[in-house]
C-alpha cells in the first residue's frame, strides 16, 4: 500500500502519541546501537498502519510507514515491520526488524514471529483502500504464506503520476509451479485505491526483464502463475545473482 505524506488531524495525532515505550527499558550496547540506527532514529517519521500488543504489553508488533524513505535511496522500502519483546521484570527489550515493500509481506513477516494473524489486521486509517476483491485476496495469500517465499528485489517509486512497487519473490521450494514471482501494486491517478496483482515466471531474467519494461512503461500484462501440475524446475538458472533493473525517479 504505497501513500502521500499524511496531512489530515487524525493521521497527525496518530503520529505525535506512536511510541515504542521502551525508554525505561535497557539492551547490550550492541542491540542498543541496532534499535537506534535502524529503527528509533526515524522514530518521528513513522505511521502506524498496523499494530498488536499483547495483554501483559511485552510482546509489540507493527507495521510501520517510514516517511523518511521518500528522501533516501531511490526505490528503498517504504514500510518497517518491526517486533518487539520487553522484559519488565529485567528492565531489557529485545526487536527484530525488516524494511519491506508492502504491507502484507510486512503482515506476513510479524505473523511468523508469533504475532496472531487476526491481531496485525490495518488498524489506522492510512492511505489509499484495495481497488478490488483480487486485491484483497491476493494479499490475504501473501500474509498467509509468505514464508513460502524469498524477497529479492523491490522498487518503490513514489511520483504522483506513477506510484508503483514491484517486487520480485524466488519460491523456497524450487519444484514450485512459476518458481519467480512478480509482485505489482499501483495507486490510482486520483490516490483513493490501489490494485495488486501477481504474475509468473519461469527464469529469474525473464523477472528481471518484466520490471524493466515496467518502468519504461512497455511492459506486455503479467504472465499467470503456471498451475502445479504443469510447473517443471526452473530452467536457464545460474548460481550468481543478475543485476536488478536500474530504476530512476
């Protein structure tokens, strides 16, 4: 789910009150320095968009929107998926982190830390809404079975007259039908929804391939996932990792 700067009241109080409540908390210098570069730094920029704590509050589970990736890297991840666990007995916490490039691989990632599927639904309203019942349930699928999958690349552009992420996922089980997987979430022109859709490829190149023409906007319609009973090993595969497609702004 790709968005805008929030602007509205409600966005704006959400942002002010988000925490992490880890202040009276302490780690090993090494977990300490971890959690400040990589997620409390930019602290001030991020939006909630999906949250789960647990009763006794040790346990902390978001999916966050960083603001701030607008300004960094060129197609960098705009969400953080982050895991907490508090000690209060200790007085210690311990995170695990992930910048990812949609909200249901985000989902995906917290569930199989121990976050309850039902807990990490959207809880604020942020964004734009899913354009349509594919959507939907093609990100249902990925927060169910995303562990079946491995990200290898993600690009997120943010210009108004293009907002598009595509992701390309290599299937953990190399038996499985359309073992390369393309992953493209458009925003609408007015900002108000976004599609998601999935297409299937046999060879990582021919992934590749795909986000390139995307991005010079001469790409043919996503290819379908082969069924299982027509999907063969992967042929034309090599050890080495290709270059990902070069994406500008």
């Amino acid at each position: 789910m790709s968005s805008s700067d929030p602007s509205s009241d409600h966005q704006r109080i959400v942002q002010d009150e988000f925490d992490f409540h880890v202040d009276d908390l302490d780690a090993d210098v090494e977990k300490y320095l971890d959690f400040f570069h990589h997620v409390s730094v930019n602290q001030d920029m991020f939006v909630p968009v999906a949250e789960h704590h647990t009763p006794d509050g040790a346990d902390s589970y978001y999916v966050l929107f960083d603001r701030s990736a607008t300004y960094g890297h060129p197609g960098d991840p705009h969400y953080l998926a982050v895991s907490l666990r508090r000690d209060r007995q200790r007085l210690t916490f311990d995170f695990e982190h992930a910048p990812l490039p949609l909200v249901p691989m985000a989902q995906s990632w917290l569930i199989h830390r121990g976050c309850p599927s039902e807990g990490i639904a959207l809880t604020h309203e942020y964004g734009p809404r899913p354009a349509d019942d594919a959507t939907r349930a093609l990100e249902r699928r990925l927060m169910g079975d995303g562990n079946r999958f491995a990200m290898g690349y993600s690009y997120t552009r943010d210009d108004p007259d293009d907002m598009v992420t595509v992701v390309v996922l290599r299937a953990r089980d190399d038996q499985a039908p359309s073992p390369f997987r393309v992953l493209v979430e458009e925003v609408a022109a007015d900002g108000d929804t976004y599609t998601l859709r999935e297409g299937g490829f046999n060879r990582v190149e021919d992934a590749w391939q795909w986000c390139n023409e995307r991005n010079s906007g001469t790409a043919a319609p996503l290819p379908p996932v082969r069924p299982a009973a027509t999907a063969g090993r992967p042929t034309g595969t090599t050890t080495t990792t290709p270059r990902p497609p070069i994406r500008r702004r």
